[in-house]
C-alpha cells in the first residue's frame, strides 16, 4: 500500500498537465468527509490517505503520495436528492426557505442557483414536497457546502489577491474579534394545502413549460 499524506486543494499552484496525467481516485461524500482511508487508484494501486483530522477532499483536489506520484480527487456520482422550485405553484423564495429549513437540521447540503442536492432522506423529501417543491431523484457529484470557518468551506475560489490588503487605506481597522451572536432568523412557512404534494399521487400534470425532471444540465465539480 502507497500512502498520502499531502492534500493540494484545487491543485493550486500545479501545471494543468501534470494534473491531468495523474491517476485519479473517484470517491463520493462519504468517503471524501473522512481523513484517513484506503481506496485504489484509476491504476489498480491500493493507496492509504492520511491526512490531518477533520480534513474534508473535494473534486480536483490533488494529493501528494509518498512516493512524489500525484493522485487527482474525482468526486464520484452517488444517489442524491434534488429540489427544485416549481415555477406553477411556487416561487423562487421557496428553495432559499427550504435551504434554511435543512439547514436547521443540519442536514449536508449542496447549494446550486437553480437547485438544492443531499444525500437521500424520504422524510425530508416529504416535507419539501408538502411546501410545492418539486424533489427528484438523480445520481450527481455532491459537494455540500462547508462550515462557514472550517476548511473547505463550500468552493474555494483562488483569486489571486490578498483579501486584506488592498493597497489603499479605508480610514478604518479591521477588527477581526469574534462577531455578536445574530438573533435567529424568523422565515414563515405559509400554509399549502394539505391535498397538493409534488411527488407520487400529487394529482397534477409535472410537464408544464419547465421539465421537473430532466433539465439536461450536467453538474460537474
């Protein structure tokens, strides 16, 4: 076995075709959440991942083995949950009231413009339902959003710049202190009837102007 223990987020700083010519390790979530496990490469090589704890692998990541040899994360498709808004009975708000009511319950959850992705939950999905949100099942890359301080919060993006210093003065300092705790956020959930669900039985035809149910869009991390 051939371990890793150097993780690159994004493969910053590596040529595109030193990455593109590494061997890959397809995972899903599950696996991807975990910082120490064993998997085999795209060469038939058992590789042993041993990163510090709490680190969390997202796709296009690039891990280092012990050897110099480079291995590019592939986040794999796996069973998943998407929500959409239905444009004849709701309205976009829904699906941000859908991202605050999973996220109550602290629920892993991938944010898209157009959609919201987590791992299979019929429970959830039935409630989603009963608030005109149209939820179906697809096999997709899922990649939830990170904790707000944490590493690997959602999708990094390498700008390229320092964030904090900006090459001019702003007349103020920044304090980075510990922000106020926020007062919750109250987000009213209007009543449907009880006889409308989207989902098996709903009672209505789903193949209205937008297609609920394939969309044709091919999500890729």
């Amino acid at each position: 076995m051939i371990h890793a223990t150097k993780r690159i987020a994004g493969g910053a700083g590596l040529a595109a075709v030193l990455v593109k010519r590494a061997a890959t390790l397809e995972l899903d979530w599950d696996t991807r959440s975990k910082s120490r496990f064993s998997a085999t490469d795209s060469t038939g090589r058992e590789i042993g991942v041993v990163l510090p704890r709490g680190t969390t692998l997202r796709g296009g990541d690039v891990l280092v083995a012990e050897d110099g040899s480079m291995l590019r994360v592939i986040a794999a498709a796996q069973p998943v949950l998407q929500v959409r808004f239905c444009a004849e009975h709701g309205q976009p708000f829904d699906l941000l009231r859908a991202a605050y009511h999973l996220g109550n319950r602290h629920v892993p959850l991938e944010l898209q413009p157009e959609l919201l992705q987590f791992e299979p939950d019929p429970v959830l999905a039935d409630m989603l339902r009963r608030q005109h949100l149209i939820v179906t099942e697809a096999q997709a890359a899922f990649e939830p959003e990170g904790g707000a301080y944490g590493e690997g919060a959602g999708h990094a993006h390498h700008h390229g710049h320092d964030h904090h210093d900006h090459g001019h003065d702003h007349g103020h300092a920044h304090d980075h202190a510990e922000a106020p705790a926020r007062k919750p956020l109250a987000i009213p959930v209007k009543a449907h009837d009880a006889g409308h669900v989207h989902g098996p039985g709903c009672g209505h035809d789903h193949s209205h102007d937008h297609a609920h149910h394939e969309h044709g869009h091919d999500h890729k991390h």
